[in-house]
C-alpha cells in the first residue's frame, strides 16, 4: 500500500523559507513521477512544482524562482524549499505521486500546513 507522509509546514513569517518534506512507502519510488500541491482556504487545489524520475522539474509560474523541488530516491523522499514566502503562499500543501509523468497522481499524503503571517 502506497503512502505519503509530509511534513516541514508551520508558521513563518514574510520573506522567510520553508523546506517541506514527503515520505513515500510502498512503491518503487525511483521511478515515480512526485509533486507538489496547494489549497488554500476557499480555492481549488493547484500545482506546485513536479519532478519525473529523471529529475526533470516544473513549476507554477506563482513559486517559480522562488522554489525548489528535488527528490532523494535513497531516502524515498521528495522536498519542497521555498524561499521568499509571501502571504499568498499560505495553504495546506499536498505530496502527490504518480506511475510515471503521463499518468495523473493516483496517491496523495494528508497535506501540511503553511502559513505566512507576521
């Protein structure tokens, strides 16, 4: 059974950084397509950032330049580093996974929460 564990997400203030963290287990993850979601309060869930197998990263044009998605397939685990947070980067984000980047995500963690306030 496939599952998703993410974590990093807290309080931070404007212009401070956050590195979220995604377990997978249950799969062979070297070869999945991973990303990155968001919802925030009252609005659809949207893209992120996603990485393929080959570490080919693409990001939603709200975060480009100012985060970061890698994944380490010893450790099972997908990161999301996000720098210069604004008050709009507050939301619930999500880890998805897929088979393989032509498929939609199939499994989704429980989400952590971001929130950026002074």
């Amino acid at each position: 059974q496939v599952q998703l564990v993410e974590s990093g997400g807290g309080l931070v203030q404007p212009g401070g950084s956050l590195r979220l963290s995604c377990a997978a287990s249950g799969t062979i993850f070297s070869i999945n397509f991973m990303g990155w979601y968001r919802q925030a309060p009252g609005k659809e869930r949207e893209l992120v950032a996603t990485i393929t197998a080959g570490r080919i990263t693409n990001y939603a044009d709200s975060v480009k330049g100012r985060s970061t998605i890698s994944r380490d397939n010893t450790k099972n685990t997908v990161y999301l580093q996000m720098n210069s947070l604004k008050p709009e980067d507050t939301a619930v984000y999500y880890c998805g996974l897929a088979a393989s980047r032509f498929d939609d995500m199939k499994y989704w963690g429980k989400g952590t929460l971001v929130t950026v306030s002074s």
